[in-house]
C-alpha cells in the first residue's frame, strides 16, 4: 500500500471514532478504540510501543512510548488537550527521528472537529 493510501486510511479511522465518541475522553479511551478500528479495516497496528533512546552507542530504555505504529510505518501520536501545541509536534517529530521512520500522525480527539486537531508530519 502506498504512504498516502495508507495515511488516509489511518484519518478515515480516526475520523470513525471521533464522530462516534466525539470529544472529552481520556487520550487512552480512543487509543484503544482507534486500534481496533484501524484492525477492523485489516491493518497491522501495534499499541505503546517501547521507544528506546540511542546514547553512546548503547540502548537506554527512558520509557517512551509510541501510541501506535500502524503497518510498522506510521506513528500515529494521540491527545486528548484543549489545543495541540509545539510540544506535542516535537514529540512526534522525535518519536520519528529515534525509530528511523519518516511519516507520523498526530491526533487532538479534544476538538469539535477532528480536521482543526490533526496534523502530517514527515521526518526527512
């Protein structure tokens, strides 16, 4: 599947769960949701996934977690805020960089329309 088909599929998902849960739960609450939606649609999806930092040559386990790698691809980054900051970009953008990947998603559930909290991000 193409990068572009499959981050549309991943929105559509997204967009699914959004217009059935609408907004004001726990970031939790539509990570599990989004994953089984995204299963339903036949795609490989793995939730929190353990990210390690690289220092020195050596893998150190800081805790980081990737909300979902869906097709061992795309990090899809959620949140439940009341307005997507900087910050959260950052993460994503990190999150990238230390799995070697290049397309992430990020997701803010907590706006009325989902098209004002979503934002592509590539890691060249």
């Amino acid at each position: 599947m193409q990068m572009n088909d499959l981050t549309f599929k991943i929105i559509g998902c997204a967009y699914t769960v959004h217009s059935e849960l609408g907004p004001g739960l726990l970031e939790s609450a539509y990570r599990t949701c989004l994953e089984y939606q995204l299963r339903q649609e036949g795609l490989d999806c793995v939730s929190e996934l353990p990210l390690p930092v690289r220092f020195h040559d050596i893998e150190m386990k800081v805790g980081y977690r990737v909300d979902l790698l869906v097709e061992d691809r795309v990090i899809v980054e959620l949140k439940a805020v009341e307005k997507i900051c900087k910050v959260h970009e950052a993460q994503l953008l990190t999150y990238l960089r230390l799995s070697g990947r290049t397309h992430g998603l990020l997701f803010n559930f907590n706006e009325a329309n989902l098209r004002n909290g979503l934002k592509r991000m590539i890691n060249t």
